[in-house]
C-alpha cells in the first residue's frame, strides 16, 4: 500500500514538471512575438520616414524645375509678343495674364456697313482709293506700341571662347569666335588685349551681347560684343554661373526678356541701359540693382571689380 501511494506521488510530480517547463517555453515565444511585433513596428516607422523624406526631396526638385519652366515660358511668350509687335500686330491685354499681351488684332475701326463700302468705291476716283487704301496701314503703324527701353530688350547670352588671337591689323585687339549656342560661332573683336592675357581668355565662358549690330572693327565684323565690367585702369570678363553652358539666356528680375532682334543704333537702346549696368558690393553683375542671373543656375559675376559700370 505505501509502495503505491509513492508511485502516484512521483507521477504528480512529473506531470508539474512537464506543465512547468511548457509554461516557460510558451513564455518565452510569447516574448519573442512581442519583439518580433515591437521590431515591424519600428521598421515600418523607419520606411514610412524614408519615403516621406524621398517625396519631399522630389517635390522640392519638382518645384524648382517647375519654376525654371515658367520664367522660360514667360520669357518666350514675351519675345513672341515683342516679334508681334514689331510686325504691326497690336497687343490687347487679357485680364488676369500679368500685363502680359497675347491676342492680337490689327486695327480697331468698325467694319464699314457694306452698302456704304460699295457707295463710297464707287465714287471714289483713282487717286481717292490709293489714299483710302494708305490709311488703314498708317493707322496700324502708329497704333504699334514700342517696348520700353530696358535690359529686356538686350539679347545677353552665355558664350563660350572656342577660338581667339590677335588681330591681324590690330595690336590692342583680340579677334575671337564665341560659340553662343547657334549653329556657328559667332565672330567678336574685344579690346582686350591691354587688360587680359591671351591664355585666360582661351576657352573661356562669358556673357555676350548678341543683338547689337555687326560692325567693321579694322576690316573684320564683329557679331556681338564680350560683357565686361570696367573702370578705366581695369578691365574684367564678367563670368556666367558655375553650370551655365553656350546658349543659355541671361535674365533680370523685374524686367520682361523680350530683346530685339538687332537694336537700332538710331533708337540708342544700349546707350540708355548702360548707366544703369553696373555691378554691386557682391561683384553681381545688376541693372538697377536687379542681379543680371542664368535661372536656376545663379548671377553673372566681376573677380573683383565692385560698384562699377558694365559694357
């Protein structure tokens, strides 16, 4: 009897044993589960973080390009009014479009009721119809309003030296072909010779005038005209921006790109910008104080020659 009663008791015993050691084992996998769940979470933050992070980056990129589209886009909606313009097409402003002129009519007389039209042409002599037919084209030219004159009408543009030397019938200048991002280099005589080094201009980037008229400089036609600032002991190439490549337009806040095709010596438009081009205490190269720049790429620049004039 007392055998039996031992044997029943080590057999309780063996069953706790079991039952415990399963609790622990079932705790411990529990645990792990926690973590496990504890470790998603924290790389599901970590990604959601990322990402949000990689859609900001792009947005922000997103935006600049955006904004570099749209001055692109009013500079050439502006050049194309101005070529409207010096056609004889005149501009109405739509409301709303920032002064910015788009549609374009050709005159604003009433159409002639047609019974007069016929009445009157058949009146009418010779002489009177020439007359008659004069009028309307005299009356669309002086509707035609002129740009105003400011550096919005200066066709500046990144260039890049692919060829200079000296002259040939000149010691103080340097002949140079420049290429401005057309199909041919242009080709452009710079007095420079007395102020750069024929070594620092070879291959160099810098900021033409492209719309002035050709001109004989000693028997050779020069196309445009190398940007400089200046003062009478010292000259300096204006630099385009770190980025900037051959064809690139140069801009000014506040003032619309819409440059003639070639400036009329007559009208004196350079002359009348250029006491206001000059460059600042930060060597940027302004009009008026508005920073002449490449957008989205930064400001034209002297190496050192502040508060002085550009030509």
């Amino acid at each position: 009897m007392l055998r039996a009663t031992c044997r029943i008791a080590l057999n309780l015993t063996g069953d706790q044993f079991r039952k415990s050691v399963n609790m622990a084992a079932f705790q411990k996998i529990v645990e792990n589960n926690q973590r496990a769940e504890m470790l998603i979470d924290s790389l599901k933050e970590e990604m959601a973080a990322l990402q949000n992070e990689i859609v900001q980056r792009k947005k922000q990129e997103l935006i600049k390009e955006n904004a570099v589209l749209a001055k692109e886009i009013e500079a050439a909606l502006a050049q194309l009014v101005a070529l409207e313009v010096r056609n004889g097409k005149r501009q109405i402003p739509v409301p709303g479009n920032r002064g910015i002129c788009t549609t374009t009519e050709t005159s604003d007389a009433p159409a002639p009721v047609a019974s007069e039209s016929k009445a009157s042409a058949a009146a009418a002599t010779p002489k009177e119809k020439k007359v008659k037919e004069k009028k309307p084209a005299a009356a669309k030219l002086s509707a035609v309003a002129e740009a105003p004159v400011d550096v919005g009408r200066l066709d500046m543009r990144v260039g890049k030296i692919v060829e200079v030397g000296r002259h040939p019938d000149a010691d103080s200048l340097y002949l140079e072909k420049i290429d401005c991002g057309e199909p041919a280099p242009r080709t452009v005589v710079s007095g420079l010779v007395k102020f750069v080094p024929l070594e620092e201009m070879q291959n160099r980037m810098v900021v033409v005038l492209c719309n002035l008229k050709p001109a004989k400089m000693r028997g050779v036609t020069s196309e445009a005209m190398v940007m400089c600032a200046s003062t009478p002991e010292k000259v300096e190439v204006l630099s385009p921006p770190t980025g900037a490549v051959a064809g690139d337009l140069v801009h000014c806040d506040g003032y619309v790109r819409q440059p003639d095709a070639q400036l009329n010596p007559k009208k004196k438009v350079f002359e009348t910008c250029a006491p206001d081009l000059m460059t600042n205490s930060e060597l940027v190269a302004c009009y008026k104080g508005a920073p002449l720049h490449v957008p989205g790429k930064g400001n034209v620049v002297a190496q050192s020659l502040k508060n002085v004039l550009v030509k």
